[in-house]
C-alpha cells in the first residue's frame, strides 16, 4: 500500500512558491525532509518570485533542512533514505543546459533513488502548458481532462519537464514506484483584491494556498487504479476549459478556491 | 541532396555517413573528432546552427549507441542531444530528420505478439533503455509543431537482427521519399528475428 498517512516526507526543489505552499500543509501531519540547491535559510531571505508568491518557511525539529543539488545522484539518494514518501518541485525554466538537467535527469535522479531507497509514493510535479501557438496545444479545445497526453512541442521548460514525466511514469510501470503526477499552468493568491473583481482569469489556474492541501490529499489518498497518474491541480471553473474531476475522484481533492469574484462582474 | 549525419563518432553513425551512397552529399559530425568525422559540440544549439547550414536533411544517430561516463550524463546527452539538433534542424530548414532509434524499446512484449510501430514502448527502467525514448518522444513533439518532418527508424543490433544493408536502405528511402500528413512517422527496420516483417 502507498498510501502515506504519516511519517517521512522529503520535498525537491523546495524553495519555489509551490514548495512553500507544501511545507506549510504539511508540517504538522509529517516529519518533513526539505531541499533546495541553495539553504533555506538563504531561499527564506530572498525576495518572493512575485510581489503575491509565497516564501517558505524554515522549519525546526524535528523537520530538517537539507542543501541538495538534484542532478547530484548520491545526493538525492541520501535524502531518500529513510523516507516514507517524496515530492519533487524542483524546476528550470529558461537555461538551455540546467533545464534538461533539472527537469529531466533530476526527475530521473528522484525516481531511481526513490526505488532503491524502497519510497513507494512519489509525487512529481510539472507544466501543462496550455497556449503553445500551435494545432496540438488543446488551446482551442473545451472540457479537456487529465489524462490527454501533453503535446509541449519545442518549448524547453514545457518538452524538459514533458521527458521528466514520462521517465517518472516508465519507473512507475516498471518498478512498482507509485508517481502522482500533478500539473499546473497559473498560480495565484487565494485572496482577490478589489482591483481584481471582475477582471477574469486563466482557464486552468490554481491559488498556491490549494496546491500545498492537494500534496496532504496526494500522499494521504487510496493506492491509485494505475501506477503511474496525472492530475490537473486546478479549480472547476465555468469555462468548463479543464476538468480536475480525477483528484476528486482519486485523492477526494478539489480546489477550495473557485475564485467567482475574479469571474464574475462586480 | 546535402545530408549531415549526427553521431558519426559512434559505430553506427559512421557507418551510415560512409554507406549512404554517390546520390548523397554527407557531411559527418560527431561529438568527438573521428575518421571522416568532424567534432562539433552537438549539445550546443550555436555550434550546430552552423554544422547544418544548408542542409536539406539531418541524420541523428547519436543516441542510438552513445556512451558516456554515467547515467546522467547518457540521459542529457540523449534528450538535449535531440532537443538542438531538432530546433537546429528546424532554424536551418531543413526539410527532414531522420531520428535513429532502437526496437529494444519494444523487446519485452510477449515474442508471439506480431509488433509494429503502433505499439507502445516499453523500456526498462534504466538509463540505457532510456536514452532512445527521450530521443524518440522529443523528436515527435518538436514534429507535431509542423515545421519539420521527422522519420524515426527503430534498428535491431546492427549486424545480428538488422543489416547494415538493410539500415541504409531504410535510411535512403527515409530521406528521399514523399509523404503528407503527418509530420512523425516510425519504422521498423529488421532483417531477421521476431520484428522482421517475414517473422
């Protein structure tokens, strides 16, 4: 059974908004192992990556905090051993070399440690890149669902995350690794400012707030019907656009904030 | 027809840059220096923007018999490998890539299934194996964009379960004939053993 309901958890790539989001989730239902290529302490100093984004926290014991560089495999494996579960957010856009080398070799590095070190859940994490300016983006396509296969074309953070994902799934079908894979497009603060009533918004988005809870709800979830699933972590919004209708299935998550006021006029 | 073949410091690329024929003008290029085969740094998108300057079509064979000095490396190699040689492919105009991959990806389905290339990959969780998916899936989706042609041949180990003969003829037919529609398209290239056509 994969199903994580307490224990160890380590976190990949913590530093971003959506790690941060993680960490605050699940702090108190787990002993969380948290990593990032620079240390926290450092991350938690820095600016946020917007004016809105959450930082992390630095956690005390009995969490640790930890340096790791993920395309370092001895690295990764040491924050493997001894967990019950892993969750990699690590990312990189826009570098021609680090984003093959995060985004895909990384995802390999997590996978591989993540079997050897006898982790049975994974969450992993990536893009679904909604606009990509060509035929086969489902752009123009309407209630479109979790399971369509990404098409990411030549754009490199959407094709490196894109191969990230299919060598997680490969371990998943092959090593018995149970990979939850969770895709977003836009984030978002859970708060709506009053200069924002009625001003619409992405299709496929989701508040930061929601994507830390949807990581409790991934690891705490039933083992899945196949070893390998993509979820989209998003609201249910009218458009009928994008349909997160599997992680309510699956994990029993849906996203609490629907964000009417951003949809509807004021 | 002015074809630069990629990977041409390994085996196989060596031997379709040297077997492909007098009707081909091949240009030979590898991440090291070899026979008949100029280095380029084929994982930098600059230097090989300036490899396939007018090249009508490229040959990428590097991730079909890569070494490296570790898995990660393998893996970056192919993936990012195929990733600037495409988009490079792409900025050169050329018309055409021909994609050389393996049928190890499709080997552990039952023998008795008749397999072709509709059926899915299934490699094994190991760098090695899959080295030719992230070739392939890269090469299909900078295909599906519409602005390049991408023919995979999938070949058995060369010499036992597909000849030479065999591969460059597929090779050249890959890179000559005429096709709409799709943009990705595979091959299987066998000449004895359960993936040939006669098996």
């Amino acid at each position: 059974m994969a199903t994580v309901k307490g224990g160890k958890v380590v976190l990949f790539g913590a530093g971003g908004p959506v790690g941060a989001a993680a960490i605050e989730s699940l702090k108190d239902h787990y002993t969380l192992r948290v990593t990032d290529l620079r240390p926290m302490e450092e991350v938690a100093a820095a600016p946020p990556q917007n004016e809105r984004a959450p930082i992390p926290a630095v956690l005390g014991a009995p969490h640790e905090n930890r340096v790791v560089d993920i395309t370092d495999y001895e690295q990764v494996r040491a924050a493997c051993e001894g967990m019950d579960a892993a969750i990699n957010v690590s990312v990189v856009r826009p570098h021609p070399v680090l984003a093959f080398h995060v985004n895909t070799v990384g995802a390999y590095n997590v996978a591989k440690a993540c079997v050897e070190c006898g982790i049975k859940r994974l969450i992993h994490t990536g893009p679904f890149h909604t606009s990509l300016g060509f035929n086969a983006d489902y752009w123009n396509d309407f209630q479109v669902d979790d399971n369509i296969p990404l098409h990411p074309g030549d754009d490199l953070y959407a094709l490196t995350k894109y191969l990230g994902g299919h060598i997680t799934r490969v371990f998943a079908e092959r090593e018995g690794l149970e990979v939850l894979t969770f895709v977003y497009t836009s984030f978002r603060p859970s708060a709506v400012l009053p200069e924002e009533r009625g001003r619409g918004l992405h299709p496929f988005t989701t508040s930061w707030e929601d994507t830390g809870e949807a990581m409790r709800y991934g690891l705490q979830a039933p083992e899945m019907p196949s070893p390998y699933e993509t979820f989209f972590i998003c609201a249910r919004l009218p458009h009928d656009k994008y349909r997160p209708d599997k992680a309510k299935q699956l994990l029993g998550w849906e996203a609490r904030d629907t964000f009417a006021a951003l949809y509807t006029r004021p | 027809m002015n074809i630069t073949v990629i990977g041409a410091d390994r085996p196989l690329g060596a031997a379709l840059a040297a077997g492909l024929g007098p009707e081909f003008e091949v240009t030979a290029i590898g991440q090291t220096a070899a026979e008949g085969c100029r280095a380029v740094d084929i994982l930098e998108r600059d230097a090989l923007d300036a490899a396939l300057s007018g090249a009508g079509a490229v040959v990428f064979a590097a991730a079909f018999d890569a070494e490296a000095d570790s898995e990660q490396e393998l893996l970056d190699m192919a993936a990012r490998g195929a990733y600037v040689a495409l988009t490079a492919a792409v900025a050169a105009g050329s018309g055409r890539v021909v994609l050389i991959s393996r049928l190890d990806l499709l080997r552990d389905y039952p023998e008795r299934y008749a397999i072709d290339p509709q059926w899915n990959p299934i490699p094994r969780a190991n760098a090695h194996e899959l080295v030719p998916l992230l070739a392939e899936l890269t090469g299909r989706e900078i295909a599906r964009k519409g602005e390049i042609e991408v023919c995979c041949l999938r070949l058995g180990a060369i010499g036992s379960e597909t000849a030479l003969d065999d591969a460059l003829a597929a090779l050249r037919t890959a890179l000559t004939e005429a096709r709409t529609g799709h943009h990705w398209w595979v091959k299987h290239v066998a000449s004895r053993g359960r993936f040939a056509k006669e098996a």
